[in-house]
C-alpha cells in the first residue's frame, strides 16, 4: 500500500453544506478501496495565482490517505467529473507504508492534541479567574479626581 496526498481546489462560492457531500463521497471512497484516511485538513479560502473558470479564489482541501493506485483513479475520476471542483493533484508521499504504524501515530496525534486543548482550557480558567490582590485598594494607584493639567504649547509661545 502507497501513501498519497491529494490537494483539492473547490469553487470558493459554495457554502458549507454545499460543500460537505463533496467531502462525504470522499471520505466514503477510500475505505471502499480498501484504504485509510490519515488526515483530511481544509486551507479554507485562498486567492488562486490565475484565475480558473473565471474565479480569483479558491476553497482548499488536503487529503493524507493510504490506498492503491484504483483508489485513487477513482478520486482522480470523481474529482474530474463534479463541476464543484476547480482544480486537483495527487502526489506520491511513500511507496511502501506500514498501515499499523500510521495508525498508532495517528492515535499519538490524537492524545497530544486532546492534551494540548485541556492545557489551553486549564490556562483559559485560570487567566479568567478575577485576582484577589488586584481587587484591593491598596495595590490600586490612586488617581487625583478631576480634570488634568496638560502641558500642551502653542505655536505662539514658542
């Protein structure tokens, strides 16, 4: 089994919904061919270097997965014959793939990242948290009431 990426330009004026039967076909497509989607990351809108079919912009899409070379003349064929889709390139990552190991590594990315949002919420409940000695008269400067004295001149003065 091979490992591929594969970019996807769609057109940028369909809307969400518009756009998730798109993905859904594809995310269906690559167990059918017996692979395995490693990770499947939207660029989201992005100007194109040229126009194409008359659009400056351009919604991107990358698809990481494993398969054969069926698999992905299938997603070749799909991706030629829906309108939606602008623009597309497959490219060989690895010729030869051990499926277990990209599936543990997937599972490590999956921990650390579960990890690293707990951190941030953790950091975002304790940066929220109102502090105590702020609050207290005595840290706060005080601050004569009233207007302030500027020391602004006129050209005159000069």
């Amino acid at each position: 089994m091979r490992r591929y990426e594969t970019i996807i330009i769609i057109d940028p004026d369909l809307s969400e919904e518009q756009r998730a039967p798109l993905f859904e076909r594809c995310n269906n497509l690559i167990p059918q061919y017996g692979g395995l989607l490693v990770m499947h990351d939207d660029w989201g809108q992005k100007k194109l270097a040229y126009d194409i079919k008359k659009k400056a912009r351009g919604y991107y899409t990358r698809l990481d997965y494993c398969g054969t070379g069926d698999l992905v003349d299938e997603l070749e064929r799909f991706f030629r014959i829906d309108d939606r889709v602008l623009k597309f390139m497959t490219v060989l990552l690895e010729k030869q793939v051990d499926i277990d190991r990209i599936k543990e590594e997937m599972i490590l990315a999956e921990k650390a990242e579960k990890e690293a949002a707990a951190a941030r919420k953790d950091a975002l409940e304790k940066n929220s948290a109102p502090d105590v000695e702020a609050a207290t008269p005595e840290s706060q400067e005080t601050q004569p009431e009233g207007p302030q004295p500027t020391a602004i001149q006129s050209e005159e003065e000069e």
